[in-house]
C-alpha cells in the first residue's frame, strides 16, 4: 500500500498537483513510515513547494532508511542548489554520493553538468575564474552522454556550456558545436523548448539570422511566456532590419519579464 501510494504522489507531482501529491505522500507514510522512498517522494514535493528545509529532512529521513537511495541523494542537491543562498559545497557532495550508489545513472553527471554551469552563471562575465566551470560542465554532460547518448537534458545542457564558452573565447567553433549538440537534443525530443531557444543563440551569434529566427520561433511556439526566447527573436529581427516586428516582439518579452528586451526596446530607432 505504501508502495502503491508512494507511486501515485511521484504521479500527482509530475503533473503538477503538488497538494494532492502532498496528501498523498503523508497517506501512504501513514500507512508505513519505515518504506524510505515515500520520505524522498515527500521530499521532492516539499521541493516543488519551495520549502527546501523540509524537503532536506525528508530527504534525510529517506537516505537514514535506505542509504542507497539515489533519488534522495539527487533531491537534497537540488534542494542545496535552490535555496537563497546556494549550498554548491554540498550539493555537490550530495551528487558525488549519489555517483557512488549509481556510477552508470546518466542523470547524475548530467546534474553535476547543470550545477557547475549554474556556477559559472553567477560569476560576473569579466571574472577570470567563469571559464572553468563552463570547462567543467561540459565535461560532465559528455561523460553523461557516453553513458546514454539518447539522455536529452545532457545534449541540451553540453549545447548550452558550449555556448557559454564562445561567447566569453570568441570561438566560432563553439558555437557550432552547441548547434550540432542542440540539433541532436531535438532529434530525440522536438519539444524541448529551452534547446529550440539555446539553439537560436547559438545561430544568432554565427549570424545565421534566418536559422536563428526559426530557432527562436519554435521555443515560442512550445511556450508562448518564453521571454529570453522573444528577446532572442527581436534581436534577430532587428538585425534583419525589420524594426517593426522587433518592436513587437520586444514588447512581449518585456510583458514577461525581459530586462535586456527592456533595453533593447527603448534604443529601437
């Protein structure tokens, strides 16, 4: 019965209907407490609720009563990565355990990929020390994908890093490899719309402005609030000199929260 409840939160969870998921999760510890999984489903649920100090106790709880419980190990990273102030320390311990348990799991390399770039994120761009966690991140998303080179978030996130670098070297070689990894990304799955807008980037800094703008449009079309994607397509469109769907398109970026489209649309001729 725990089991089965347990599964059934996991479901409510991914179809996000975190209170019923929560309900679910406390019927079935109360059904057995001692079944460790449903303390990390609870976990991830308490996650998706932003109350990341019980999230962390349930993962606990759950690592406590099975210490080979992948899943909590992956939750409580994620939970040290959300908090206000990033724990990267410990979230990278938490995913180091995690490849201890489970060195063939491509999520966790595939994590890791995505904690260093999230690193590497908050250092400002003329800081010596941004290159090296882009270098870092690509290296885990590659691993990931020698493990499972269908695993789509390492396709993504290995186009991403690449991206990042070129933009801080300058090399166009970079950029084309982010399109080859983003291109292989949308041929496992064509709805990722963070790939569609990665790969807009990607073309828009090789100035393969069509490209870009197809790109840009179908990040848009999988998700209509994508801001960073409409700012991406009003940038295409102003360098394809067609100001007045820029402007247009600025003003969407900006009604969902674009600062840069902000920018942009105030220095539009």
């Amino acid at each position: 019965l725990a089991l089965f409840r347990s599964n059934l939160g996991y479901f409510y969870d991914e179809q996000g209907e975190h209170d019923r998921a929560k309900e679910t999760f406390e019927g079935a510890l109360a059904a057995d407490d001692r079944y460790g999984h449903t303390h990390a489903g609870l976990g991830w649920n308490l996650y998706a609720l932003d109350d990341y100090p019980g999230a962390l106790a349930e993962f606990d709880q759950a690592i406590a009563l099975n210490p080979d419980d992948v899943d909590a190990y992956i939750g409580k990273s994620s939970a040290f990565q959300a908090q206000d102030e990033p724990d990267y320390d410990q979230a990278i311990a938490m995913l180091d355990k995690a490849a201890d348990v489970a060195p063939k799991n491509p999520r966790i390399p595939t994590d890791h990929g995505w904690l260093q770039r999230a690193m590497g994120n908050r250092l400002a761009f003329d800081d010596a020390n941004k290159l090296q966690p882009y270098q870092d991140a690509e290296q885990y998303f590659r691993n990931a994908v020698a493990l499972n080179d269908q695993y789509v978030s390492a396709q993504i996130g290995l186009g991403w890093v690449l991206q990042d670098q070129a933009n801080i070297t300058a090399d166009s070689a970079k950029y084309q490899e982010s399109v080859d990894a983003l291109k292989r990304a949308l041929a496992i799955d064509d709805g990722q719309s963070g790939a569609y807008n990665a790969l807009g980037w990607s073309y828009y800094s090789l100035q393969q402005y069509d490209d870009a703008e197809d790109a840009f449009r179908s990040a848009i079309e999988l998700d209509d609030t994508y801001a960073d994607a409409q700012y991406g397509l009003g940038r295409t469109l102003q360098d394809l000199g067609r100001n007045d769907e820029a402007r247009t398109i600025y003003q969407q970026a900006v009604a969902n929260g674009s600062d840069g489209a902000q920018c942009a649309l105030d220095a539009l001729p």
